[in-house]
C-alpha cells in the first residue's frame, strides 16, 4: 500500500498503521486520478482487496490489470482476459526481446 501511494502520488507515503488504514488512504488519496496499475502474480485475495479494492477507488478511466493463475481472486471484477500459456521457445522468446533485445538469447544463455 505504501508503495503504491508513494509511486502514485510521486510523493513519499507515511506510515501506514494497518491494512484497513492503507486502503482507506488509497481510496481517499487517489479517488480522482486516472491511473494504470499492473498487479503481477497475485496469489492472495486480500491482496487485490486492500490495495484495488471497487471502482470507486480510483478516477474515471483508470485501469487495473492483474495476472494471476488463480481466476477465483477476479471473480468479483469486472472484465476477465484469459491468456492462454506460452509454449517454451515463445515464452523464451519474449524473455530475450526485453533482456538482451533480439528474439534469440546467446547460446550461452541457454
């Protein structure tokens, strides 16, 4: 929470005394500001609840995106996505366009 108010308000963010403390101050912080957040990897609901928490949040147009393997944590959003698996050498690939900024890794990489 503190990391997210901080990077988002461009300002450092005080202590935060309890999750319910955090949620409250994302909510009354950033209620106005249109943002774009990615959640990577989300395995815990409460996750998704004290820092997105419902609409209200965050400003007209915002978007959260959140990947996660467990679909049940984004039962109650609205929009889902499905991304089907990447086969190895298409997930390899991916990986050495943002490392090395060619599509093939150097064999000694591999």
């Amino acid at each position: 929470q503190k990391t997210l108010l901080s990077g988002l308000l461009k300002k450092k963010s005080k202590k935060i005394s309890s999750f319910y403390v955090g949620a409250r101050m994302i909510k009354t912080k950033l209620c106005r500001l249109k943002v774009l957040i990615v959640f990577d990897d989300v395995d815990d609901e409460d996750q998704l609840e004290y820092l997105v928490g419902n609409h209200d949040w965050f400003g007209g147009g915002s978007i959260i995106i959140t990947t996660t393997r467990n679909q049940d944590l984004l039962r109650r959003h609205d929009q889902l996505y499905s991304v089907p698996e990447l086969a190895k050498d298409e997930a390899i690939e991916v990986f050495s366009w943002h490392a090395f900024q060619k599509p093939t890794p150097d064999k000694e990489f591999l």
